[in-house]
C-alpha cells in the first residue's frame, strides 16, 4: 500500500490534479509533488518541491523523504509547453533516466507508476484494427512524442530488470481530452478550420481526463497492473469529430503538413506535426481487456462521451481565423492544381 508518494510534473494539468486526488486517499500519509515552476493550480495537501527530475538532486529527495511510491507524469506531450522540441526530449527521455536513476539507488521504493501513451504504437496503414498489450507497431515511432514514448517504455523495462523487487504499471493512455486539459488533439479540434489529410477519415479512439485520472489512481493504489492501455469505448471519425466540434475541415495533401505545422506553431495555435498528420490518416486502436479485468478501470466516459465533453467547454474559434483558413486553403488549392496537372498529363500522355 502506497504511504509517502512523489508525483512528477505537478505543475501541469494533469499532474496538479493527481497529486490532489492522492492527498484525499486514506492510507496515504505524504504526497511530495516536483517540478521545476511552482504549479498554478491547487494541490491540495501535497508538499510541492521545486526540482529537476533531469538533476541527480532528484535521488536526494527520494531518499531523504523515504518514498515507496513513485508516480512519473512529467512525460511531455506538447513541444510548445515543454520550450521547444529539444527540451521536450531532454525532460521526457534524460529526465526519467535520471528519475530511474534515482529509484535504482532507493531501497524504501516499492512502486513505479509510468503515465505512459498509445503513442508507441504509432500510426500506420499495416498495423493492426486494435493492439493489445503485447503488440508491436509494423513500424516503430521514428520522431516526437511517440519516439520518446518508445524510449521512455524501454528504460522502465532495463529497470524493472535491475530492481525486481520493485512493482512497475505502465499506463498507456490513449489521446486524452476534457474541459481543462489542453494537447495538441485539443489544439487542433480549437482551430478554426480544421486541416484534415486528404484522401483519409481515420478512427479515434479517447480517453477523457477524468477516467485518465481514475486509471492512474488505481494503479497506484491498487495491485500492480504492468502494461495496461487505457481508453474510452468505441471510436469516432476525424469527420464525425469535426462536425460535432462545429469546425470546417478542409483536405491538406500530406507531403504539406510539415509545412502547415510550422505555420501553426509559429502562430502560436497549435502543436501540429507531421507524426500528428500521420496519427489523423491511419488512426489507432486498442483493445481494452487487460484495462477492465486486471486494472479493473471501468470508464465512465466513451469515446464519443469525451469528446463531446470536451467541445461542450470549447470557444467559437481561436484568435487568427483568417490567416489559418487562408493558409489551409492555399495549401488545398495547390494541392488539387498539383492534382489536375497531374491528371492532365496522364490524359495527353
């Protein structure tokens, strides 16, 4: 049973929220929350301490407060959040070496929770409808979010080897979304126009924040779990999700999301990637068995539930609506000129 707890990366959203959630468990006598900036929301009764997981010092407060249970949240999603893409891999891949590192050297450990994301299964036309645990991608992530995600899984698993006495539970979520939180699929859906890879209409499938929450206490509090995917029932359409968002989607070829993502994130709207490009053309799903049977996480939200929840809280549109519609549509009409050229050729050929 978890006593004294440090939770990551309390001063994002999902980290403040769960280092709160835990101070309300019974049984659980310190919660220690670290980060490098104080978090902006409350905590509750948690005792923030400001520090780096990426510093050695991190090995000094494990051990000094005695903690059996760690909980690793600060694997960063969003480069702009993060300060760019290379601090995003220094924190998300350097800083859970270091957090190991440290949980290596402790003996009073005896629990690691990992937040970890669907992301490491990638996205791609060969894979399979639905991956199960035990899965592997046809082709692994090769850059972002989900490469860190692959790398990050790779070093919890060399560690569960060198310290065997320690319980590990790996939750890997699938995109999550809700009223607060804030990721690049909720960026996207806030964009005033939608750009969606032509030709492609891929499945969804989500987890709302507060089921993420409740996976995350459970393993935490509960029996160790080991790899466990976690998502909502059912999926939905990027179509069908673009409609109910009240958004217009207007078909980019995917050679141009490379470019459309700089466009956006120098605009400051949104963390759009060609990994992200790929994700909305080919989807993801996962089969949720081991969630309900071994975690024993029944979500109260679907798929669809989520989302809805989610754009029930969204605003009409994001400052520069005019230059993102003008910039996807730009973008739509040179690729449907490339397109007629090319069907021209074909015919006078």
């Amino acid at each position: 049973m978890a006593e004294v707890v440090l939770v990551t990366g309390v001063s994002r959203y999902l980290g403040g929220r769960f280092a709160r959630l835990l101070t309300a468990q019974p049984g659980i006598k310190r919660v220690i929350g670290v980060d490098v900036i104080p978090p902006p929301r409350d905590i509750g009764n948690a005792e923030f301490v400001r520090a780096d997981i990426r510093n050695p010092m991190i090995a000094k407060i494990i051990t000094q407060a005695e903690v059996d249970t760690v909980v690793h949240m600060n694997v960063i999603a969003t480069p702009l959040s993060a300060g760019g893409r290379v601090s995003q891999k220094e924190i998300n891949v350097i800083g859970t070496m270091q957090l190991l590192a440290a949980c290596q050297k402790a003996l009073s450990i005896r629990r690691l929770v990992v937040k970890s994301s669907a992301a490491v299964y990638g996205s791609s036309p060969r894979d399979p409808a639905m991956f199960a645990e035990d899965m592997g991608p046809k082709a692994l992530p090769r850059a972002g979010f989900g490469k860190d995600s692959v790398e990050v899984e790779g070093y919890v698993r060399g560690f569960s080897r060198r310290r065997a006495d320690v319980e590990i539970s790996m939750l890997r979520l699938a995109n999550i979304v809700g009223p607060g939180i804030k990721t690049s699929l909720t960026d996207y859906f806030s964009l005033p126009v939608i750009p969606t890879p032509l030709g492609f209409d891929a499945r969804l499938q989500l987890v709302h924040e507060d089921d993420a929450l409740r996976g995350l206490l459970l393993a935490t509090t509960g029996a160790p779990v080991g790899i466990v995917n976690v998502a909502g029932d059912g999926f939905i359409s990027l179509q069908q999700a673009a409609r109910l968002a009240g958004r217009v989607s207007v078909p980019v070829p995917m050679s141009a999301g490379g470019l459309l993502g700089r466009f956006v994130k120098s605009a400051g709207l949104a963390d759009f990637s060609q990994d992200q490009m790929q994700y909305l053309a080919w989807g993801r799903g996962m089969d949720t068995t081991k969630m309900r049977e071994v975690l024993h996480l029944e979500p109260e939200f679907t798929t669809r539930a989520a989302f809805e929840d989610f754009i029930s809280h969204l605003g009409p549109g994001l400052p520069g609506s005019a230059a993102i519609g003008s910039a996807v549509n730009g973008l739509a009409s040179s690729a449907a000129s490339a397109l007629t050229h090319v069907l021209a050729s074909g015919r006078n050929g």
